[in-house]
C-alpha cells in the first residue's frame, strides 16, 4: 500500500523535503498520480491528511468534517479507481494546534478517553465517505474499541479496521511529521507509544487490539523491528501489516545520495526482508516507484 498526503486546493504537488519522490497532493493531482500506480498492480492507498492552516483546534474537531481532504479524497479515488482499496489513518496530530493526537488534559498529557470519542467520528466520518479500512495510529487505550463501537453503531459493520497495533515511540518518524506538520509542540509521544525495548509489552499491544476487534494488526517501524514482526506472526492468525516509515525511506535515499549503496538493491533487500519476517501487507513510500525498483534488479 501506498502512503500518501493530501492538501486542500487544487492542482498541488508540493513535493516534500525530507521525503524525495512524494508529494502533499491535493486531491485533484492525487487521482493523476494514482494513474500508473495503479497500473503497476499496487492493491492499495493509505491516505493521510493535513488541516487548512486555520483548521487546527485544541480537539482536532476539523479531522470529522464530512467535506474534509480526506473524505473528499477517499470519494474521488474509490469513483477513479474502482479496484484499489482505500483505507485511511484515523488521528488527529495534524488537526491538534498543540500537535498530539488527542486532546490534552491540564496535565498537558492527552486525554485518553476523549481522544477515543474524537477518534471514533474520525473513523465514521471516513468509512462514510466509502473508506474501505480505517487505521487508527493514535495508540490511545481502547481506541480499537471504540472506533468498532462506533462503526457498528452507524450499520458500517463491513469497514476493515487495520490497527497500529504495534507501534513504537520511535525517532524514525522525522521526515513524516516534516510532511504532515504534525510535530508535538511540547513534550514527545512517549506516553501513548510502545518503548522499543519492551518486547513483552509490545506484543501485548497486538494482543489487546485483537482481542477488542481489530481486523489487522501492525508493526511500525518495520526494519528497526523484524523480530517483533516475526514473534507476532506466530502468535496470531490475524494479517499483519509492515509500515516502512518515513526515516527508513529517507535513511536509504539519503545513503545512495552520498554514493555508499545501490538505492534500488537496498530498496529490494529491505522489502524482501519485511516479506521473510511475516508481513501480509507492506506499507511503504517506495509503492509509487515499485517498477523502477524491481525493474533495475528483477
Ligand atoms: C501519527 C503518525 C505518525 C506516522 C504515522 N502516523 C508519526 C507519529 O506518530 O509521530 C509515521 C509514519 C512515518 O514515519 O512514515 N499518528
Ligand atoms: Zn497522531
């Protein structure tokens, strides 16, 4: 699957800094680019989107609008492309002024419980506009539960929630949140993400979101984690989805750059590695050039 980033407006492709060869598209320019990579057989999208710049509010409250980028995208690519699955991120730290994917206490920790009822419109409001999956990657206790609840309350029983079950606090997000300006203006999110050194912990992650319904679960990073994807693999019989985030995309790019590697030799190596560990389904930036990168290798 393809990640990818969409902005209010027209015509845009702002190509992004840390992240050579994606773009924040708006939705216009999005169902252009998704011509060839459709063609080249990728099974699907995972769309992320990015508020107006007076769209930000304490609660992410502009991340439900039913006129959002990302429901208007969700519609336009499920009418363009009939065949691709459109599944969306479901958090809201690129809707937050403050930038953590939740509302805040006085503490200026996140509010665990109301972060749950914002992210749960979020998910109705996506699956409503045809969203085939929702991924909630907010790591709030009970988030799976809560968006399930409300899927099942709004008769969308059929929607697939693909849950980032596994993921760390993790400093291999950079580029990313460079892309989504969704960088915490305070503190780090180390209070709602897994530790990377707690193995027991992090799978019991997984094991939660199963038991509440998820539908897939996920290991994010991936490379930095291949032991966590395969120990998971063998504990549940659920599909698992490998993100390749942003730092390992950029962390390859930035080694060819300096001529100390084959870009697309590293790229193949790593994507095989993700498919050895146990991943049913890989996420990553190097979807929209995936002929190039099997092409100059085979
Ligand atoms: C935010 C979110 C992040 C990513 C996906 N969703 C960043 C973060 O947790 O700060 C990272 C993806 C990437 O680095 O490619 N909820
Ligand atoms: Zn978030």
């Amino acid at each position: 699957m393809w990640p990818v980033f969409v902005v209010p407006g027209s015509g845009v492709c702002e190509p992004i800094d840390a992240m050579p060869g994606q773009c924040r598209y708006s939705v216009d320019a999005l169902i252009e680019a998704l011509g060839p990579v459709a063609a080249m057989g990728i099974s699907g999208i995972l769309i992320f989107g990015l508020a107006d710049d007076n769209g930000k509010d304490a609660a992410g409250t502009s991340a439900f609008d039913p006129q959002g980028t990302v429901q208007d995208a969700v519609r336009a690519v499920r009418n363009a492309f009939p065949d691709l699955l459109v599944f969306t991120d479901v958090c809201v730290c690129a809707y937050t002024s403050h930038g953590h994917c939740g509302p805040l206490l006085a503490s200026g920790q996140v509010n665990n419980d109301a972060a749950n009822a914002v992210l749960a419109k979020v998910a109705v409001s996506h699956a409503d506009a045809g969203a085939h999956g929702v991924a909630p990657s907010a790591m709030m206790d009970g988030q799976v539960a809560a968006i399930r609840g409300a899927l099942d309350a709004a008769g969308l029983t059929d929607t697939i929630l693909m849950s980032y079950s596994t993921k760390f606090a993790s400093a291999m997000y950079g580029p990313f949140r460079e892309a989504e300006k969704s960088s915490p203006q305070a503190g780090d999110r180390k209070g709602y993400q897994a530790s990377y050194g707690d193995l027991a912990t992090a799978l019991r992650e997984s094991d939660l979101d199963e038991a509440e319904g998820a539908d897939i679960l996920m290991v994010k990073p991936s490379l930095f984690y291949l032991d966590v994807l395969a120990r998971l693999r063998e504990r549940t019989d659920l599909p698992i989805a490998a993100y390749n985030v942003s730092g390992e995309y950029a962390m390859l790019i930035a080694t060819a750059e300096r001529g100390w590697g084959d870009l697309h030799a590293m790229v193949r190596e790593s994507i095989v590695a993700l498919d050895r560990a146990g991943a049913d389904i890989i996420i990553s930036y190097w979807a929209n050039q995936y002929d190039e990168i099997v092409g100059s290798g085979g």
